[in-house]
C-alpha cells in the first residue's frame, strides 16, 4: 500500500512571454478558455484526484492568481440577493478552504525543476503531484485520477505521457521505455529536449507527474540542464540511476498545449463545443465560416 497522494505544486511563476501584451498585467494561468481561467480546470482535475494541499509557486506579478482563490463575500451576498443561484454556485466552487493553499515564491527563473524544488519544505515526506496548468487535458477520468489510480499499484515516480509528432519531440521531456505495450511503462532513461534525430522515443512528458521526495533531494546532486535551467526531468531521471522505478503513463484523453497559442484557440473552441449553452451557435458559425472560406478559394 503506498502512501495517498494529497498534495500538489502547481509551477505558474512563467512569465508568459508567448501571451504579450495580454501577460503584461495578466497571469498566464488567469486568461480565460471560454469562460474559466486556465488554472481553475488544473485545480477541478487535482480536486478529483484527491487532492487537498494546494501549493503554487509563483513569481513577481502573479498577485491576481492570490486573488483569484480567494472568497468574494460581497459578490456572493449580491447574486444570492438577486436569486441568481446557478452562478453561485459556479463562483462557490472556485473557493479555498484557508490553510489549504500556500503560495511560494521562485525568485528567479532557473527553470521548472527548480520551481518545483523550491517546495521541498512544505512537500516533507509524502508523495505529491506537479500539475503544469498550460497542458490542459479533457478526458472522462481527469487525467490525474488516472494517474493516481495507476500509482497505487506501482509506486515509485510516474509521469504522463503521449505520443508527438517528430518535428515537435525536441520541444518535450522524451521517454526510453522497457515495452510499449500497455498503459503503464516502465521507463529505462528521459532526456529533457534533445537534440534533433536524437529523442529515443516519440513518447513526450506530458505535464502531470507523481513523484517522492527523493526526486527534490536529487537537485542537491544536478546541475543545471537543458536551456541552462535545472530540469525536472533531470531529476527524474536520477532516479532510475538510483536504482528506483519511474513510470510513463500513456493517459485517456485529449491534451491541448495551452502555452501555444495555437493550442490556446484550439481549446477554447473545443471546450466551447462541449457546452450546451454554445455548441449550437458556435458550430453554425464554424460551418459558414468554412463554407465562405470554400467559397473564395
Ligand atoms: C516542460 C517540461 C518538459 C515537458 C513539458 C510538457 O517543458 O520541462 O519535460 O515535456 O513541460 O508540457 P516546457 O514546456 O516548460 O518547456
């Protein structure tokens, strides 16, 4: 029986650079697919998960993210007023008991692996969940439940994973694995962005991870990696050095790459066409605007 997974760290002190001017006064993880922000689908998923300790790290600028979880009394006291419940409830449900979020601070940027490291303190000696809100998975199980499911058989660390296309697999964390054959594999070696020709595999991390505390210690032994940053993959990898198990697993669902902003629009408009209230108006739209596209070609 391994430990339960309760606690997660959420790495959103990224400048957002792709998303200027937007990211200019606005969180990355606060712009909106349809109508919720990017970081609240990554907070639904950890919640189904299981998850109850919250912990972000963030950086300069990212204050609004804080305010964002807080509770809104005055807000709340004038929609229950004027009856309007069903929004209540929504803006209720975007609610943090106290004491189960933490906010850290990255002082500077020296990469995801040091993002997560800095939580080493309040993380202790539990195994915890890295959600990256820019990969944003629609899927049945939310993926992390999957993922948790999938650990309490395996222990040892997991990370998420999917196949990509060759000419995008440099941009990832890439998997050498035992056998490809079912849901969870067993990973023999990870290299994080690798050269050109050179990814062992086309099995990409995937930005959901469950991981133990051995993985923060081993920062204490690595130097920085890719991009001259200090790398979580780096760290992970350390692991099968050490002799201990990390796993991919080959998750149900479909991700969208919300740090694009291909990715982005190709989101909002699938998660729009998932709801009642749009599918109709928005897919009438899309059919004329292909059909006038037709048209002029
Ligand atoms: C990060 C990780 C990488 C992973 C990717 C998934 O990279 O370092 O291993 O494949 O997220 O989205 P980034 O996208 O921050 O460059």
């Amino acid at each position: 029986m391994h430990k339960r997974v309760t606690k997660a760290i959420f790495p959103v002190a990224g400048l957002g650079t792709r998303f200027l001017p937007a990211t200019k006064s606005v969180p990355k993880e606060i712009m909106t697919l349809v109508d919720r922000p990017l970081i609240q689908y990554a907070i639904d998923e950890a919640r189904a998960a299981g998850i109850e300790d919250f912990i972000f790290v963030t950086s300069r600028g990212k204050s609004a993210l804080e305010d964002y979880f807080d509770h809104a009394p005055d807000l709340e006291a004038s929609l229950k007023a004027s009856g309007k419940h069903e929004l209540l409830e929504i803006l209720q449900n975007t609610n943090m008991d106290s004491g189960t979020i933490a906010y850290l601070r990255q002082h500077k940027p020296l990469g995801l692996g040091h993002a997560v490291s800095c939580a080493r303190k309040l993380i202790g000696n539990e195994p915890f969940a890295v959600i990256l809100p820019d990969d944003v998975i629609a899927a049945e199980k939310p993926c992390l439940q999957q993922m948790v499911e999938a650990y309490e058989e395996t222990g040892g660390a997991m990370v998420a994973t999917m196949e990509v296309a060759p000419d995008k697999i440099s941009s990832y964390g890439v998997l050498d694995v035992e056998s490809q054959d079912s849901a969870v594999m067993k990973v023999n070696a990870m290299v994080e962005k690798p050269a050109k020709g050179k990814a062992p595999s086309n099995l990409a991390v995937i930005g959901r991870y469950i991981l133990n505390p051995n993985v923060l210690c081993n920062f204490d032994h690595l130097g920085r990696g890719a991009g001259g940053e200090y790398q979580l993959t780096d760290a992970i990898a350390h692991e099968i050095t050490a002799g201990r198990n990390v796993y991919g697993y080959r998750f149900e669902g479909q991700r969208f790459d919300c740090g694009s902003k291909a990715g982005f629009l190709q989101a909002t408009v699938a998660f729009a066409l998932a709801r009642d209230d749009l599918r109709d108006e928005l897919s009438d739209y899309l059919a004329q605007l292909h059909a006038t596209r037709h048209a002029a070609q």
